[in-house]
C-alpha cells in the first residue's frame, strides 16, 4: 500500500500548465514542520513536492494560495530523469485529495470537522462532570 499524509503550509502560489495534450497539470511543494526541536530549541521542516493533475489542479489553483495551510492524501511516486549528464531521482506526491486546513490569515489550523447537531463538545476537561446516576445491581433490573 502506497498512502501518504501531510498537512503543512503551502510554499509559493499554485501556477497551473497545460500539458501537449491540454492536460491540467501544477507542481507545488508543501513545508511540513516537524513535532520535535534540535538541539538550539529549532524546529526543522521537511519540504515534501506535490504534483496534481486535471480537476485536482485546477481546483488547487481556484482555492490555494501561498502560506495557506493545507491537508494533502497521495501517494509517494519516483521517476528519474538525468541533469548535467548525472543521473537522479526525483520523490513526488502524487495528490489524490485536498482539505483546506486553514488560511495564511490564520496562525491557528481550522478544525477539519464540522459537528452538525447540537450536542455538547467533550472536551478532556468536562468529561466526567455531568450528573451521572450509580446503578444499583441488587434491584435486579439488569437484563443479564
């Protein structure tokens, strides 16, 4: 199985190219911040090359700008191709579905879910503070 994940900030603004045969085609890179610091308290971010094609790119293009925070699900591909006569290989994310995080705007991600009811949110916190009854097994209202 070949599935990648990321989310991450997008590196510059989305440019779509039309292949000879009119196909959509746009070449971004995605910045990724790592979860842990080195050792001057940095953190280090991962730089991952994206590629979409034909709706996926266009609707990048419509949508995405740089700085935007972005959720990308691909899959990890390879090619080669040969520069000053060396050979070299290339990683790309081919990608396969796009969600919008959160803006340049905003230095906090956007919650990627929406509830829909109006149910109260559980947090950590409140979890276990509601008014909860003990049951009582010696009335024998269990149904085992």
């Amino acid at each position: 199985m070949n599935n990648i994940v990321i989310t991450g900030r997008l590196t510059k603004d989305i440019e779509l190219r039309k292949t000879q045969r009119g196909r959509s085609v746009t070449s971004f890179s995605v910045a990724v911040r790592r979860s842990y610091r080195d050792a001057n308290g940095e953190y280090l971010t991962d730089f991952f090359d994206c590629v979409a094609w034909e709706k996926q790119a266009e609707f990048l293009r419509q949508y995405f700008s740089k700085g935007d925070y972005i959720g990308i699900t691909g899959s990890l591909e390879t090619r080669s191709y040969e520069k000053d006569g060396q050979k070299r290989t290339a990683f790309e994310i081919k990608v396969a579905s796009v969600d919008f995080v959160s803006s340049k705007e905003s230095s906090e991600p956007k919650q990627s879910v929406s509830r829909t009811d109006d149910r109260p949110k559980v947090t950590p916190q409140s979890f276990g503070q509601g008014d909860f009854t003990d049951i009582n097994t010696d009335e024998g209202d269990l149904p085992f």
